[in-house]
C-alpha cells in the first residue's frame, strides 16, 4: 500500500486552509494550489497564525516548533506542476461539477500511477466526479466539517469505481489527522447517495423547517419567538442566528439539489424564496432572519411560539437514518449517530429510534397527512424496528 507523505490541496479558501492545516498538524508535506495570489496569501497567513497559537498554548508535540510545521507548506496556482510528486490530492473547491471533473482529470493524468485524488464535496456524486478520468478506482470522496482543525468528523465516501485500495488508503489517512477537540472519528460511506451520512440525515428536517417558517411568516409571529421554538439553549448560536450565518441562499441551493435528487418534497419554502429574491442572506448581506449591521444578532428567546413539535425533527432524522440503512450507505445505525456527534456536535436521532420507532412512525404518518409531504412517510425499517439490530 503506498505510504502518504505529499498532499496536494486544491483550493485554499476558508474550508481549504483548515484541511490543509490539519494535514500538517499530521506531519505531512502540504501544497496548498489555488489561481487566486490573494486567497494564497490569506490562507499562509491563517495557517502562520494558526500554528504560532498552537506554540503559545503548548498544544505543539514536545520538542517541534510552528515553523517547524509551516516549514511542510509550499503553494503554487499550477496543479500540473503541484500534482507530478503527489501522494493524494484533495479537493475543496467550489460545488461546480466540470470543475471538479477537470481537476481530477488533470490530477490523475499528471501524478503517480498511485495517488488518490480526494474531493471534499458535502453533495455532489464521487462517481460522477470520477466519470471523465482514467483511473476512477483511484478517486474517493473525504468530506471534512467546518473548520476542519476542531470538527472531529471526515465521511471517506466510496464511489461506484473506488478501489477498496484507494479506500482503505483514504480511511488510513484520515486516521492519522489530528484534531484540536476530542478524538477524530472517521466514517465509511459505502454506497455513493446524495448528502453520504451526515448532511442527508439531517436534509429531510428541513422539510419541516420550511412548514414552520412559512406558517409562522403568515400568521406574523415573531422571528425571536420561532427561533425560541427551534434552537437548543445549549448550543452556541441560536437555530436562525446560524441559519443567517451559515446563509440562506446556502439553504435555497440545497433544498433544490435534494428537491432535484430525492424528493420535490425538499423543494425551498415561501420564506426561503423570498430571502433569496429579496437578498436578504443572513451575515453576507447584513440582513436575514436577523440584522447584521451592528454585528452577530443577540435574539431575545424568553417566550417561545408554541408551534415546533421537537419530537418531530427527530423521527424525521431516523427515518432518513433507516433508508440509509436500506440503501447500504452504512451497515450500522450507531455509526449514523457517532457520525452526526463528532460532525455537528449534537446527538444522532438513531439510539432514541431504538426504543421509541414505533411512536415516532405513528408521528411521522400524522406529520406527512398534515404537511402533504409524502417524502416524510416512515420507510419499512423503521415500522419494523429491523434496524435495531444492525448494530
């Protein structure tokens, strides 16, 4: 099996320049390639300044320094050139999907006969992606969560091609990351369907999100007061504070790949509609669910609205769980869970199921009557309660 020591990382934007740091917290050489000289030299700085804090804090293995690990990081805007010496190539750039065919072509017609090209996609198909190269059995998807230095989680995703080589090679690596809070946990997705494990168990809550949203932008209730109804109190930003963060066009685009892959039942709400034609993003644009303009949005939620079920964003994430489970896009329904902990830093949905599947596809047949959503009907494995054991 080939021993990794050169990465190539493709892209060095915001989710660019965390993989690329993780990578030489690991040890490895880096070559971080992007066209943009600007973005270059924003993302060696964050690195700089990433490592000269890890020196302050003593967090740095015994003996080694900062410029020790940025001493590993080379950049260059020529893939060509980057790719000739690489072990593996990753990818972190935009959700374009000839661009990214371009990339992996390029890659693997100009690097060793072993390297694995990586793309960190959240959505689009590995096997697609793979379908204009030479080697396809050498392409993986290595799906890290934002930032990467502090999310525990990377999804190495198997495409209809991928090699189990090119696989345990991917699974290997990401073994070896470091990660700055807790232990990394890395998932094996088995099959190549939309969202892999995380992003897809979590999509279908939005279904719900939208019914709630639009209901309460009819009835004139209070942003403050959904948002006390959707968020937990212990999480570090309220529910609509980080869906203005995260950006609604970000929402809108996602609703219409899942609308456009599964189901038009993801298709985007009235509000989100609105948002996006309004431009009223969030953060970006200064206004969203909340105004940005004096900077992050502090929301009053001392009186809730009264009208979010929780128990119904959870039997909807178990259900999306089991026909994960169905489809073979993992064996196991405690994976889903680890998955969803280690990637969003909230429990999974699949553990409550175990003990709770019947209520909750009874709530689940009542839900998608009352919303006309046929998408959130329970699935075979979650009326049976079969997949409890598939531990």
């Amino acid at each position: 099996m080939t021993n990794v020591k050169n990465i190539v990382q493709l892209g060095f934007g915001d989710m660019g320049k965390g993989i690329a740091q993780v990578y030489l917290m690991a040890g490895y050489n880096v070559t971080a390639v992007d066209v943009n000289s600007e973005i270059i030299e924003k993302g060696t700085n964050y690195i700089k300044t990433g490592f000269q804090k890890l020196e302050e804090k003593g967090i740095l293995p015994a003996g080694s320094s900062a410029a020790d690990f940025i001493a590993k990081l080379k950049t260059s805007d020529n893939i060509i050139e980057a790719s000739k010496n690489a072990d593996l190539v990753i990818e972190a750039v935009a959700e374009i999907l000839n661009l990214k065919q371009k990339l992996c072509k390029d890659v693997i017609e100009n690097s060793p006969d072993h390297c694995i090209f990586a793309s960190n996609t959240s959505t689009m198909s590995i096997t697609e992606i793979a379908e204009k190269c030479n080697k396809p059995e050498n392409v993986i998807g290595m799906h890290f969560f934002n930032p990467a230095p502090l999310m525990r989680l990377v999804e190495i995703i198997k495409g209809d091609k991928s090699s189990d080589e090119s696989m345990e090679i991917g699974v290997k690596v990401a073994e070896t990351l470091p990660v700055l809070r807790g232990k990394r946990y890395v998932a094996k997705v088995l099959k190549d369907r939309p969202g892999f494990i995380v992003n897809r168990v979590l999509a279908p809550r939005g279904i719900y999100t939208n019914y709630i949203l639009d209901m309460a932008y009819e009835k004139g209730i209070p942003w403050e007061e959904v948002d006390a109804d959707l968020s937990n109190p212990n999480a570090p930003m309220t529910a609509l504070t980080l869906a203005d963060f995260t950006g609604r066009d970000i929402a809108y685009h996602g609703g219409l790949y899942y609308a456009e892959k599964l189901s038009s039942d993801f298709g985007p709400g009235k509000v989100t509609k609105m948002q996006v034609e309004k431009g009223t993003l969030g953060k970006k644009t200064g206004q969203g669910f909340y105004d940005w303009t004096k900077g992050r949005p502090q929301p009053d939620l001392s009186k809730k609205a009264g009208i979010v079920n929780p128990d119904i964003f959870t039997a909807i994430a178990a259900n999306e769980g089991c026909r994960i489970l169905e489809e073979g896009v993992v064996s196991s329904w405690k994976v889903i869970d680890e998955a969803i902990l280690a990637g969003m830093n909230f429990p999974g949905p699949m553990e409550s199921a175990t003990k709770n599947y019947e209520r909750f596809a009874s709530l689940l047949e009542e839900t998608a009557e009352n919303l006309g959503k046929s998408y959130l009907k329970p699935c075979e494995l979650l009326k049976s309660g079969k997949f409890v054991d598939m531990v």
